[in-house]
C-alpha cells in the first residue's frame, strides 16, 4: 500500500467517525459521559471545533461536521 492510499483510507475512517458522532448526537444527551460517545467526541472535535468557531450561528444547527466531511473529501479526491 503506497503513502497517498495509507492517507486516503485513514481520511475515510475519519469520515466514519464523524457520521457515528452526528448519529449518536441524535440519541445520546450533549453531556453524555458514556465512554464510547466520549471517544468519538475526543477524536473528532480537533477538526470540529476549528469549523464550529469559522461558521457563522445557525440558530442551534451545527453545520461543523457536514463542512469538514466536505473538506476530507476534497482532500482525498487531492490525493487520487
């Protein structure tokens, strides 16, 4: 396996986490302390929070997770 598909299937594992947090924020409370919502929350926010913080408010929808999933697959489309 070369670097540039090591990178790309890693972005792709990436994505999935993303869409397991914004599944589980659907069902779980905001201050969930289960342990597996907390480990998506601690992999996922370092991309998260930094796109949170560029949006404009939205009137309580965080459109965060749908920018950075746009962003991941520009770069993975950069890469291949």
């Amino acid at each position: 396996m070369t670097i540039t598909g090591l990178l790309v299937t890693v972005i792709t594992l990436y994505e999935g986490l993303i869409i397991l947090r914004v599944i589980a924020s659907w069902f779980a409370a905001p201050d969930s302390t289960h342990p597996a919502i907390d480990l998506l929350k601690r992999l996922t926010e370092p991309l998260l929070e930094p796109a949170r913080r560029a949006l404009p408010a939205t009137g309580g929808v965080d459109l965060s997770p749908l920018v950075v999933l746009i962003g991941l697959e520009l770069l993975k489309r950069v890469l291949t």
